[in-house]
C-alpha cells in the first residue's frame, strides 16, 4: 500500500518490535512480508509459512546459515522508511509529548491521516 500504515499496534519504548509481529501478521493482505532483518525469527517465519505469505526479511546477524530472499522486491521497504521518515518530522511524535499511550496513539492517527492524503 505504497508504505503507508495499515494498522498500528502501540508498544513499550523498552520491548521490541517484534514481539507483536504475530499480531500484525493478521493484517497481510498481499502474498508477501517485507521486513528488516530484526524480524528474522523462527516465530515469525513459521507463521508467515503457515498463512503462505512470502517472508522477504534479510537474515539477522545472529543467523549463521543465512536465509535468500528477494531483494528487488525487499526494495520496497524503502518506501515504509520513507514514510516514518516523514511521520517523524511532527515534532510531537518524534518527541512524545504526549503523556499516555492513548493520548500518543491517536496523535500519530492524525498524523498518519494527514500524511495519507
């Protein structure tokens, strides 16, 4: 969807990413994922294998054997970069001014809705 947001799921500054992939997987609608390497967990390959989406996640440094993926399609993901790029540039998201997690949520909601048009 040309980089944009499909679904936002608000985690801890502390906790990783991917510790809620298996949550987003549920809203892949294409035949394929595309991800940086810090999603290359077993977990997360096993569950995209499952629903047969096309995991197209570089292996992550601590992967001994390294994995193939297609790299020409993986030069999409620039365009999700190019969109937190942008997201960032509102001061009060790259900042969190916002005290709560609801209050956080729903100004990158603004955020990404005044971007998506």
């Amino acid at each position: 969807m040309h980089g944009r947001p499909l679904e936002m799921i608000l985690t801890p500054g502390q906790q990783h990413d991917c510790t809620v992939a298996d949550r987003l997987i549920d809203f892949i609608t294409g035949d394929a994922c595309l991800a940086d390497g810090s999603y290359d967990t077993n977990a997360i390959l096993d569950e995209l294998h499952q629903r047969g989406i096309e995991a197209v996640i570089p292996s992550g440094q601590e992967r001994k054997k390294k994995r193939r993926h297609d790299k020409e399609l993986y030069k999409q993901r620039y365009l999700v970069e190019c969109f937190f790029h942008s997201l960032k540039r509102f001061r009060r998201i790259a900042t969190r001014y916002e005290k709560t997690a609801a209050c956080y949520a729903a100004m990158v909601c603004v955020a990404c809705t005044w971007l998506w048009t």
